[in-house]
C-alpha cells in the first residue's frame, strides 16, 4: 500500500511538472501589449510583490489564485499598466517615459507555484511580472523552487522577467537559541579553532555573491538579470552598519542596475535611487478593494487639507518613534537616543512647493525637524527648531552641513512659526512672520525634489519628550515663466509662485549695472533668471557667453543667471543649434527651446541629439491630448510650458505647463 501511494504521489508531481513545463513554454498566449510610442509619464511607478500563490483555500499564509486573479483584474480595471524590468532600467538611465498607470509586478522567492498559478491570471488580464529567485535554487535539490531546466523556458517567456535575490539561500549564524543572520548582512560568526571573518574577507565574500547570483542566471537562464532584491529588506541603507553596507552596495552597482531593498511603501519616484527602490507586499488577506485603497493612500498629491486626519489615514510612514494626533497638533515622540522620524506619504518628488506650520520642540535641548525634499538618510533639507534658534541644514552624503541660522529672541517662548517656500535651488524662508535671510537659501542640485517628513530629538533625555507640529498646511505649485523687455515689467513683488524670468540678450550692454540690480531683486524673489537669444544664429552663443563674462558686472551675471532660451530655426540650423546647448550645458547653464506653432513637426523630427532642459511653445497647449503624445513620449512633459492667455497691452508673456 506504501509502495502504491509512492508511486501514485510521483505520477501527481510529474503530472504537476509536466503541466508547468506546457504553462511557461509550450501553451502559446498573446504576449502582453506595451504601447511605449503612447507612454508620457515620468513620475514614477507602483511595485506590489507577492510571496507565493495558492490553490488551497486552507493556506492562510499566500494569496490564493482566485483572489489573485481578483486584484490583477482590479488593478487592470483601475487603469494600471505592467512594465517590465528593462522599461525600469530605461525610466531611470534613460529617462524614458511609462505609462500613466504604471506597475511592476513581482513575485520573490523563486516558487514554482508562483509561475503556475499565476500564469493564467497574467494571461487573462494581459499583465507581465517578474520572478526573483536564488541563484543556489537554481542547482539544489529542493524541486519546490524553479530549477535550471525550467529557467530557461521562463526566461523566454514573454510574460515573465527574471531577476536575483542572491545566490545563497542559507541563513547564517544560527544560534541554539534561535538567532540567525542573512547572508550578506554579517561577518560569519568565530568558529571552533576558527576567528571571526574579516571585513576584508567578507567584502570578499559579498563580491562573490552578488557575482554569482547574476552569473547563474546568465549561465543557465541565457539572460542577464536587471534586477535585485535585497535580504533582508530594510537593512541596506538603512540600518545596516556602513563598514557592511559599503562592500554590499558596491557590488550591488558592479552587476545589477536595479534593486529593490525596502518594503512598505509602494510607490517610487523618478528621483529615488534605482538601487535602493521600495515595493509593498501583499498580504494574503488584502481583497481587491483594500489593495486599491492600500495604493492610493501611497500615491503622489499635490495638496493636504487637514493634517489632523492623516494620521488616521495612515499617510505617515513612522519609522522612528510613535506620531499622534493631540487634537489640532501631530506629536512625534522620539525613542531613546535616537531622532524619530515620520515621512508623508504621498510627497516623493515634491519640487516647488510651500509650507506653513508651528513647531514645538521638546523642553531643554530638544529640537523639532521639518524635513523638505527628503530622498533618504543622506540626501535632505531641513529645518531644525530648538528653543533657542531655528538651523537650516542641508545633507548631500555623509556630511550635514549647516546653511543658514536664525537666533530667536531672547524673550521669545512657546512655538515656532514656520513659512517656507522652496522652488527651484533656492529656500524662503520666514519665522514668525519675519523674513529672516535677506535673500533666498541657496540649495544644492542634489535636493532639487523629495518627500516632506518631520522629525523629533530629544537625545539627552532617558525619557524624550514629543515634538508638536500644528497649523499645517501644504501645497505644491507648477513652474511658471514670464517673459519681458524689461525686469521692470515683472511683477516681483508677487513673485511667491513664480519660479522663473526670461529677458533679452541686450541686458548685458544697455544697462548692466541696473540689470545686475534687477537680477538681484529676481534672485531675492527665488525666480531663476534667463536670457532670450531666441531668433538669434547659434554661433552668437560663444559671443553671449563671452559678454557674461566680460560684462561691467560679469560676477553678478554669471553667479545669479540661470541659463539662456534659445529657438529652434531653420532644418540646416540644426547641428549647430545642438552645439550651441552643449557649450551652455557645459558651462553650467540650463537650456530652454523656445517653439513656435509651426516650428512643432521639425521638433518631433529633430535629431535626438537635440535634449534641452525647458520646452516654451509661443501657443496654447492644442485642444487634442493626442496631439501632443509624440513630444510628451519624447520630452518630459513637466519641462513643456505653454503660452498663457494675456491681458490686453500687457508687457509680459507667461508660460505655464498644461493643466
């Protein structure tokens, strides 16, 4: 009876086996459509990921492949395209564009039953993944996970991308009492008659790994993976220490272009680092609807009406600390010796945007932290609020650096109030209704776009105290350009929202020092100024740089002026239009294409050699979006500002993005 059981149970597993070889390479569906010509997004994307699919209701622990079929289905309905790993890899190196809706799907682990069951769902809504599996698996003994044999058929299955998750599975240091570590996130622990490893070796030891976990795939799947996720997630530029993120992070940039290494989130910016990407898994109890709600509540937003309620909403991500809401006031508590943190969700890639709230730092040495344009651990803007000042600080790596220092009176008690309006590379910032720096901060490019977070130190205290935040607001604004004869003809003094001012070439010579005034008013309004050398032979570009210089307040041109506009003119300008923006784009300038109607088939035409910073179009945006789906594929569509309606006899043109 044993005997027959076995032999039954054999059969059912080839029976398995052979209907998972005919799934992944023999049963011929049509491929999913990517109909890249039409993507015009350059935002970001949405990653879910999926531990493993079930056919056994009883399995609590996996997402059956009836309410998988549910979510795909959902997702499809709600708009939602799937791209694959290359198209990723292409958004962030290439700044290629993606669909509106954009998913990347991906199951972790390597489980065979991931690809079986899902594969008829992929099928029926038309939906591509990715499978990231160890590269050990691959070769081991344990028939549970995809084997060689059977990789290469994924491989070459158009619904499918392969990515690494590491090559070896196996924890290590593993304790009587339960303890362990993954692979690439410590030293191996002393053993009998043996020292502990080295940092040498075991920089040695990660180099090994990640080269492995690509090689056995290329080896024996025939294709190079694109893709990484990193194990444990959370630890690699988060809390793993820096002598053992170093050798991980290196080796990670030498074979894989794109990792992800946190979860909790699920949607990434086009401003994130590619190797340090995020995704959301999904739980095995989530129906379609709170996975959508899951979605949203992560998504990008230009405005929040009542910070009171976000808590509740569950738009903070808190990784440090507990957040409350105390009526009116979030309170941030910090733990023990350390900063808490909590970031909005819903802000990545915030570029131009205001601020307003009232900080209260905790009692003694406490501070309160507004994070604007957070990236990661070592990329911000803050502002630190004590007691006694309010700091502005600025991280673009391993150094914090101070920027600008507001000492607060000496009688001054109780909260801060804060009114902060970055746009651009520049900062204006005003404590308790004072413009306190005479002109704006000036950023660096690193912390052009990032999330807005708040923070809370109470270091010294064994027991911290919270940091009270109230009267937020919140809200983000587009570019906005205007183009005049004369700097006088700008209204500055309402120039809160306006990130940019376009004037004629002549300004270097008619007046240079009163127009070397007025750029410094522009400058004290955060408005990037430009000079127009539209009309203009490109060769007179040499001849405006050298007038910059040589001007009677060259310094002053040349610190505070942004860039140039130039024009696209004849087909045999062309070339040298080209050089021209180079030469600027070498000495630091931006360049902005100014286009006129008739001049828009040239420009879709153009050499792709041609890549300006700014697009201006001497029009209204056309009544028909699919019009302008053949730049918006090319040029980012957040860079192309159209000509604005004006008032009669008014002296200025704006230009503004289409609404």
């Amino acid at each position: 009876m044993r005997k027959c059981f076995r032999y039954l149970l054999q059969y059912a597993i080839l029976i398995v086996f052979g209907y998972f070889i005919y799934q992944t390479a023999f049963r011929r569906e049509t491929p999913p459509v990517h109909d890249r010509a039409a993507w015009t997004q350059r935002d970001g994307f949405v990653a879910l990921s999926y531990g493993g699919i079930t056919i056994d209701e009883r399995v609590h622990s996996l997402v059956t492949k009836e309410r998988l079929r549910e979510q795909l289905a959902a997702l499809a309905k709600a708009g939602y395209e799937t791209v694959t790993t290359d198209d990723l890899v292409d958004f962030y190196t290439k700044n290629k564009p993606l669909p509106e809706k954009a998913l990347y799907l991906m199951f972790e682990g390597g489980r065979k039953d991931s690809v079986l069951f899902s594969q008829p769902v992929l099928t029926g809504v038309g939906f591509n993944a990715a499978l990231y599996l160890y590269g050990d698996h691959l070769t081991g003994w344990n028939r549970f996970f995809v084997r060689q044999n059977e990789l290469r058929k994924i491989a070459d299955n158009p619904f499918w991308d392969v990515g690494a998750m590491g090559f070896h599975s196996e924890l290590i240091n593993q304790t009587p009492s339960g303890g362990y570590a993954y692979y690439l996130t410590e030293r191996l622990a002393a053993a009998p008659g043996r020292p502990e490893e080295s940092l040498e070796a075991f920089g040695v030891r990660v180099a090994e790994d990640f080269t492995l976990a690509r090689s056995s795939i290329e080896t024996l799947g025939k294709v190079t993976p694109q893709g990484y996720v990193f194990m444990p997630a959370n630890t690699l530029g988060v809390s793993l220490p820096e002598a053992l993120a170093r050798p991980n992070a290196e080796a990670l940039a030498a074979n894989f272009p794109l990792a992800f290494t946190r979860i909790g989130e699920t949607y990434n910016s086009r401003d994130v680092d590619p190797r340090r990407l995020t995704r959301m898994q999904v739980a095995p109890d989530w129906s379609a609807e709170r996975l959508l709600l899951e979605i949203e509540s992560r998504q990008p937003r230009s405005r929040y009406m009542d910070f009171t309620q976000t808590v509740r909403q569950g738009l903070w991500q808190t990784t440090l600390g507990e957040l409350t809401a105390l009526g009116d006031t979030l309170a941030l508590t910090p733990p023990a010796g350390k900063d808490g943190f909590a970031r909005l969700r819903g802000t990545e890639g915030f570029e131009n945007f205001t601020v307003q709230l009232k900080a209260m730092p905790p009692e003694g040495d406490g501070a309160a932290l507004v994070y604007l344009r957070y990236r990661d651990f070592e990329s911000f803007l803050r502002i630190r609020v004590t007691a006694q000042r309010v700091t502005v600080q600025e991280k673009t790596g391993p150094t914090l650096n101070t920027i600008f220092q507001y000492v607060l009176p000496l009688d001054h008690a109780g909260s801060v109030a804060l009114d902060a309006c970055v746009k651009g590379n520049r900062l204006l910032l005003s404590v308790d209704g004072k413009a306190v720096a005479n002109y704006p901060i000036p950023l660096t490019a690193e912390t052009r776009r990032g999330s807005l977070a708040l923070g809370a130190s109470d270091e010294s205290d064994a027991a911290p105290q919270a940091a009270g935040f109230s009267e937020m607001r919140l809200a983000t604004f587009p570019p906005r350009w205007i183009s005049a004869q004369n700097i006088a003809d700008v209204p500055l003094g309402d120039a809160r929202t306006l990130t940019a001012v376009v004037l004629p070439t002549d300004s270097l010579e008619a007046d240079p020092l009163r127009d070397a005034a007025a750029l410094i008013t522009a400058a004290a309004g955060g408005v990037e100024v430009h000079l127009d050398l539209s009309g203009q032979d490109p060769a007179v570009v040499e001849e405006a740089l050298a007038r910059v210089a040589d001007a009677p307040a060259g310094l002053v041109f040349s610190r505070l002026l942004r860039g140039f506009v130039l024009t696209l003119g004849k087909p045999e300008d062309l070339g040298r239009l080209i050089q021209a923006a180079a030469k600027l784009k070498a000495k630091g300038y931006a360049v902005a294409l100014r286009v006129e109607a008739g001049a828009v088939p040239r420009l879709v035409e153009a050499d792709l050699g041609l890549a300006p910073d700014w697009l201006l179009f001497d029009m209204p945006p056309p009544a028909d979006d699919a019009a302008t789906t053949v730049l918006e594929n090319r040029f980012d569509r957040s860079r192309m500002l159209y000509r604005a309606a004006s008032q009669a006899g008014s002296a200025t043109v704006s230009y503004e993005v289409k609404r």
